[in-house]
C-alpha cells in the first residue's frame, strides 16, 4: 500500500491568523545526526515564508507537513553552500503537484537576498535547464513555475503583501560577503532572524520590539575543547568563531535589545539532546539575560506571541 499524505496530521493545516516559526535545520557545514542544514520557516497570515535552503529542506518540509508545493517563497540570508545547497531539490519539488494532495507552483518562485543572489541561486537554476525543458515537454509541468523572480538588497523591505512585512538587515559573516539578517512582521508582532554573523548593532537594532529573536550560536569553550583535542586541526576547527555569535554574545545582544525570548540555532557544535548536554550550552546565559532561552532543534515549532 503507497503512504497517503491525506491521512491526518501528515499536512499542516494552516490559518490565515497563524504566525509561527518551525525550525527546519538547526545544523552547519559539517554532518550531525538530527541537525539538518540551514533553514526554516516562517507562518505569517497563513503563508509559509522560507528563509535558508540547506539540503536536507524538502525532507523537513514534508516532516513538518508544511509541504514543498506551498513555498513561493525563499530568502537567503548568505551564500554559503549549507544555506543554499537544497534549493535545486526546493525548485522542482514546489512546482511539481502531489497528485491527490496538493498542486504545485503555477508561478515563477520568488527569490530574495542579499545583492549577489541572482548571481548564484541563478547558476543552480540555469544548471536545472534540461531537467526543466523534460517536465515542460514530456511531464506537461506548468510553465509558469518553470522561472525564478528575483529580489535582491542588502537592506530594507523586500516583501510588503497581505498584512505581512519582511525586511533585511546587514550583518557582518565576512569573508561571506554580503549578509543579511530578517525581520519578518504581522499582526503588530515581530520575529527577528540573525542569519550567520558575527554580533552586530544592527541585530540589536532589529531586535527592539520583537517577541522572538532566533540567532545562530557557538560555545566557545566547547570550541577550545575540540581544538585542544586536535591540535593539527585547530585552524580548520576555529576559524567559524572568527564570523559566528557565541552563546554568551547572543544572551547580550538579548538583554540589549529587551527580547523576552532568545532562540539558539546553526549550533557550533551541536549538543546532545540531553538536559546535561544542553545545560552545558548554554552555561552563564542566565547571567546575562533574564528572558527565556531555547536551545533550537530541528522541527520545532516556536509560536509568535
């Protein structure tokens, strides 16, 4: 018997008042088990937003029951390859139809970033090409959802549309060069998302006002541990530090801004899924910020108050 995706709870029922978060991929470059790569996605009024791409996205789409078919559409904070490395598999599985489930795109999918998304989200779709002309001519795929649209800046708002607004901040990942930051706003509420950065003003900046703050963190003193444990390694294992937030850097930033709740992601490295293992990573947190703070992990679903 084929899995039907009809059965209850396998599709998420969405709400035109919804404003939800649920992480996608709480992972980085390097492979761990249950940390995906990069992404996740955004609920506002009922339409799911995409921020970040990574490989494993489509999966964790169907996982959560969010679905492929209903992204339109994708931000990037960088171009990293763990951030954008999905979207080939994102492009053709949104404009394929789930037969009996759920139709495909019909429209060209919506793509935004910072100012040289064009240039490489491009190449992967221009690399789609003959997989492309096949659906077109043989599997009578839709030809409106064959393109890409593009929106590109490094600051500003990139979407304004049915009560939901989404603007880009600069952040500082350098050598990646350039990078942006989120906030995604609705219904007189705000989420911030950091991408990967170094701790900057324009975070905190962003960061007033929002009741949730999801930003991407590294313990440094794990970190040290790993690099005295493989010394041969040690510019390879410590180089991340030099353009990622620390977990003590991300509960400043926190209690700087006044966000009462602080959501830790992209985790360098990532922790066990034990009260002892998560304790330990975000150890002296609390010293500096009094809000709430959760350690991400992949699928979970953080609401907007």
């Amino acid at each position: 018997m084929f899995q039907d995706l009809t059965e209850p709870n396998l599709v998420l029922p969405l709400d035109q008042n919804d404003f939800f978060v649920i992480l996608l991929g709480t992972g980085t470059p390097r492979a761990y088990p249950n940390a995906a790569k990069p992404a996740l996605v955004v609920v506002a009024g009922g339409r799911p937003l995409l921020f970040d791409c990574g490989s494993d996205t489509v999966r964790q789409l169907i996982a959560c029951g969010v679905m492929s078919q209903r992204i339109g559409d994708v931000f990037f904070t960088h171009h990293h390859y763990d951030h954008n490395a999905g979207f080939p598999d994102l492009f053709i599985s949104s404009w394929r139809t789930h037969v009996g489930v759920m139709a495909g795109r019909s429209e060209p999918l919506r793509v935004y970033g910072p100012s040289n998304t064009r240039q490489i989200i491009g190449k992967f779709h221009d690399a789609l090409s003959y997989d492309i002309g096949l659906r077109l001519s043989y599997n009578k795929s839709d030809e409106g959802g064959a393109e890409v649209v593009y929106r590109e800046s490094d600051e500003g708002v990139l979407l304004d549309e049915g009560g939901v607004r989404v603007t880009a901040f600069a952040v500082d990942h350098r050598p990646a060069s350039p990078a942006v930051g989120y906030s995604v706003e609705f219904a007189g509420r705000k989420v911030v998302i950091s991408g990967d950065t170094r701790p900057v003003e324009t975070t905190l900046i962003a960061s007033r006002g929002a009741s949730l703050l999801i930003h991407d963190a590294y313990n440094a003193a794990w970190l040290a541990e790993v690099r005295d444990a493989n010394p041969d390694l040690a510019v390879q294992v410590m180089n991340p530090a030099k353009y990622h937030t620390t977990t003590l850097e991300a509960a400043t930033l926190a209690a700087s801004a006044g966000v009462p709740h602080l959501v830790l992601t992209h985790h360098i490295p990532v922790p066990r899924a034990t009260p002892e293992a998560e304790a330990s990573y975000t150890s002296g947190m609390a010293e500096l910020y009094s809000g709430r703070i959760t350690l991400g992990r992949d699928l979970m679903r953080l609401d907007v108050p």
